[in-house]
C-alpha cells in the first residue's frame, strides 16, 4: 500500500464527485418518483371499474365491501392474501 509524504494512507478513490453523486441519485429519485405518477394515471382508471364490481359482488356475496374506492394509486389495491383474510374472518363480517 502506498502512502503519501505525511505518511498517511492515500485518499479513496472516487470515480464521481460527492456532488455529482448527490444530484444523480436526486434525478433517479425524481424519475421513480414521476415513473409511478406515469404508471398510476395509466393503471388506476380501469382498475376502479374493476373494483367497483369487485364491491359490487361481494356486497351481494359477503354483505360487506372488499375495497375502499375511490382508488388512488396502485398502492390502494389490497395484497391477495390480505383479501383473503378479511373474508374468512367472520369478526370482519357486516350484518344487514
């Protein structure tokens, strides 16, 4: 290992400034960011129809709605396994 006049361990070498670095990971996070605003706007409409139906049938089958609209974004849309829970839990059920 080579070291400097002071004796000292040389610097780490950095491909990329600290600046640098900072304004790229904040323009990846920009781009994420407005990729799923983009994947929403697309998404969310007809997934609302589809969940209004959803709401539709098991409000006849179950008596209790499974979904919460109006849908934001795809973060809204509930795990299958988190549906699945609901309706087998009957302290979940409505009466009518």
């Amino acid at each position: 290992m080579l070291a400097n006049a002071a004796g000292a361990p040389p610097d780490e070498f950095k491909l990329f400034s600290d600046g640098f670095a900072n304004q790229l990971r904040t323009e990846f996070e920009w781009a994420g960011n407005e990729g799923q605003k983009l994947l929403d706007s697309f998404l969310v409409p007809p997934m609302q129809m589809v969940a209004a139906t959803l709401n539709f049938v098991t409000m006849l089958c179950a008596n209790r709605h499974l979904l919460d609209l109006p849908l934001n974004s795809i973060q809204d849309f509930k795990d299958a396994r988190t549906i699945q829970a609901e309706m087998g839990d009957p302290a979940n059920q409505q009466v009518a």
